[in-house]
C-alpha cells in the first residue's frame, strides 16, 4: 500500500472514503438485550459518529445522532418517557423515527413542529441484534444474505467484544490463515494429533492458496497434498463486503458463522460473531493435558460502561500485556502465553499500534489473501465514490449465500473451482428467518 492506500482505507469518520462506503450497508449496531423498553439511553459510537440508542414504551428501537436539533445538548442524557425521549434541556420529545412529539418551552405550532427532526437513523430488529442504515438514501437495500445472520435466534449464538484497534488489522487477521500453527497451537506437534483428526494436516505450515474475487468480496482455499498425495485437504475462508469474514472452524459442510469488524471509528472496532449452534465443534487435541492454544473457551469481560466505547469491552488489554503467562510461553505449554484463541488475536493485532503503519509491511505469498482484499475494498469504495457505482451486495443480497467457510477434502484431481462449487451445492442449510 501507498500512504494515500492507507489513509484511505484506514480512516472511517464523516466525509472519509471508507466511513462512506461502509455506511451504504446494513450495520450490526447492538444486541436486542442491551435496550429495555423505557430504560435510559446507551452511549454508542459508528464510524466516528456519536450516538445514542433507546428502546421506547411500544418496544421499538431507535438511534440518533446524540446532539438535541434544538441547541445541541446530548440526548444522552434524555428521560426515556411514554414512547418518546425528552431531551432535558428544554423538553422537546422526539419519537424513534426523530419525529418531534412536543416543543413544551414554546407556544404550541404544528407547523413548525412537523418539521423539526432529530436526526434518527433506520433500524432494524432480528436475529437478537438491532441493524441500523447509516446512509443517506431514504430507501435502505436489502438485507444482506449472509447466512448466519439470518439464522433464528433460538439456533444462533451472537457475541460482542471491542477490540482496540483500527477495523483493517483486526479483519486482516481472520484471513490470515498461516498464523493458526504459530500464534494458536504453535506448541502442537503433529505426533500429538491423533489420525483422523481434521487437524492432522495443519502441522504442515506452508500450504499453497488459491485466492481469489467473488461476487461476495474475496476467498482463499489455503490447501495441502496429503495421504501419499492421494487427497487435498482444503481450508476455506472469505472475506465478504464491507467488513465481514468467514473463518474455517469446522468442516465445510455444517459450518455456519459471520464475523463482522465494524469500525466504531479510526481506533476501535466491534467484533460481532454469528454463528450456528448446531454446528459440530472438533476438539482440540489436548497436550499435556492442556488445549495448546489456551485453556480459557472465552475471555473475560470488564462491566460496561457509559462511555462512547464503554461496550462489551475485555478485560486483558495493553494496559496489562494481555494477561501473557511468559511461564506458559517459555515451558512450551501456551506458545504465545495469552490462554485464550480470542485474545491472542486480539493481542497481536492491537500490539500493532491503534493504527497499523502498513508502509512498513513486508507481505510475502502466505499474505496473498490480505493483499488482494485490501486492493479489491479500495476499489469498490473508489468506484462508489468516483463513478457512483452501487456497492457490491446491495443490488444483489443473494450473493452473499454463496459464501461458505471450512474443511473439506477431495481426490487431488479436482479443480478448485469446481471443489468449492461441489461443496456450496451439498452443504447443509439451516432453516433460516427471512422476513
Ligand atoms: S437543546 Fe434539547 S430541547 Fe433544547
Ligand atoms: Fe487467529
């Protein structure tokens, strides 16, 4: 990347290229739990814009630019009143749509009353997480169809966690395939993997990928040679517009699961992780009687707060090294000594600064995937804001169905294309709620 590259697909506030682009979407924004009808409002902050959320006496969600239309006060601080929120400073009440309900500290006008406006955004409601359009059409596209995000909400899991960190590190580290035998189970020998194992191939660290665009973003198939050279064991994952990923945690066919990296602005990002809970989980062989990339299944959360970025947030961070165990690094029972998947990522991508310095990068083949994305999000962003063109995805939601991550294996002599084909067609699908 150039340092016009990367400021460009760094930054993410008001007016920039990339906070753009990615407002043109649908926004995982919160879980359904975190609003109660009547309750106060929750701080949130999207793409370096403050907001606020609230759940009104009917149940319906709103999100607002935080500042009052009046004379700017944070509606943060609004009373959550009978179906509308009262800003405190001089009473004015505006319904989820922004609407404004009462102008108390005025003589009472209809007119000029219809016409005042908080500046509310589009919501919406399903699965267990409120979506909000941040863009400026008045007729919002479609849904997305990634898959796992249309799942109900009785067969899916959705968990939230900041990470501290610019959108770009964090969504580069999900499809870079060839940290998995380092940073997660570097001290896993491949006499410890018993055969059979889906695992068993991975001990070989230097697979050969196919990358490529797709109607959905970008794909990489990281694969190996094996038995005698009689098979290809396959790994698969992708990137999908604008900030989604697809990583391979289980086998092709039943594994389903969507994780977004949203910008909340330049230096923090919400993961948010979808996924299915019948999909069948393999273990984890265990050395020494410990799992070797940390024995922790989640990591621990700090309470919320109220602050713009006081959500979801974890409680190993740099401020204490991540929690490194340098006991468990050096005697080979964690190779990174940070006992948890999740936070080794989230050690090693916010260890890169707030904001990566890219220009100091030296990308190899292994980086091939990050590379292409990179090129093929600045494009369609360039493309949008140079040539008006539609984003991808929105015209077509449909597309993102065929996005599908995994294992799988075939006879060596099958053609990627035709592999992966072969397994979008037989892979089992859920029931999914499309309203
Ligand atoms: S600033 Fe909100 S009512 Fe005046
Ligand atoms: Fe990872």
């Amino acid at each position: 990347m150039n340092e016009l590259d990367k400021e460009e697909i760094t930054r993410v506030g008001p007016g920039t290229l990339m906070g753009n682009f990615m407002r043109q979407y649908w926004i995982p924004a919160l879980k359904s739990t975190e609003l109660i009808a009547d309750a106060p409002p929750t701080r949130l902050k999207l793409f370096n814009e403050k907001l606020i959320a609230f759940r009104d006496s009917s149940g319906r969600p709103g999100i607002f630019n935080h500042e009052c239309p009046h004379r700017c006060a944070s509606l943060f601080l609004g009373r959550n009143e009978k179906d509308g929120l009262r800003c405190i400073y001089h009473g004015w009440k505006f319904d989820v749509n922004g609407q404004c309900l009462d102008m108390p500290n005025v003589s009472p006008n209809p007119n000029i009353q219809s016409k005042i406006k908080a500046k509310a955004y589009k919501v919406l409601e399903r699965s267990g997480v409120i979506w909000v359009y941040l863009g400026e059409s008045k007729t919002p596209p479609l849904f997305p169809e990634i898959e796992a995000t249309l799942l109900p909400e009785s067969e899916l899991v959705v968990d939230f966690m900041l990470r501290k960190c610019n959108w770009l590190q964090a969504l580069d580290g999900e499809i870079d395939t060839s940290h998995i035998g380092f940073l997660h189970w570097g001290c896993l020998d491949a006499q410890d993997i018993p055969e059979g194992h889906p695992l068993e191939h991975i001990k070989d660290a230097i697979p050969q990928y196919h990358v490529c665009e797709t109607e959905w973003g970008t794909h990489y198939s990281a694969y190996r040679f094996i038995n005698g050279e009689k098979e290809i064991y396959w790994r698969s994952a992708n990137f999908l517009y604008p900030f989604w990923t697809q990583t391979p945690q289980g086998e092709f066919a039943s594994n389903v699961n969507a994780r977004a990296w949203v910008p909340l602005d330049d230096e923090n990002t919400m993961f948010i992780y979808f996924r299915w809970t019948k999909r069948p989980n393999y273990q984890i062989p265990l050395k020494n009687g410990l799992a070797p990339g940390g024995n922790k299944p989640m990591p621990e959360y700090i309470d919320n707060s109220t602050d713009w970025l006081g959500r979801w947030r974890l409680k190993a961070d740099a401020s204490n090294d991540w929690l490194i165990d340098r006991y468990a690094q050096s005697s080979g029972l964690i190779f990174s000594g940070i006992d948890n998947i999740h936070l080794q990522d989230q050690a090693v991508t916010e260890s890169m600064g707030a904001i990566a310095n890219q220009l100091n990068e030296h990308l190899v083949s292994a980086d091939l995937m990050i590379a292409k994305t990179r090129k093929v999000i600045l494009k369609a962003a360039r493309d949008f804001r140079d040539h008006g063109k539609t984003p991808p995805g929105l015209e077509h939601p449909e597309v993102f169905m065929g996005a599908r991550s995994g294992y799988f294996i075939t006879p060596p002599t099958i053609t990627w294309g035709q592999a992966y084909k072969d397994q979008v067609q037989t892979a089992i699908r859920p029931k999914l709620d499309n309203k």
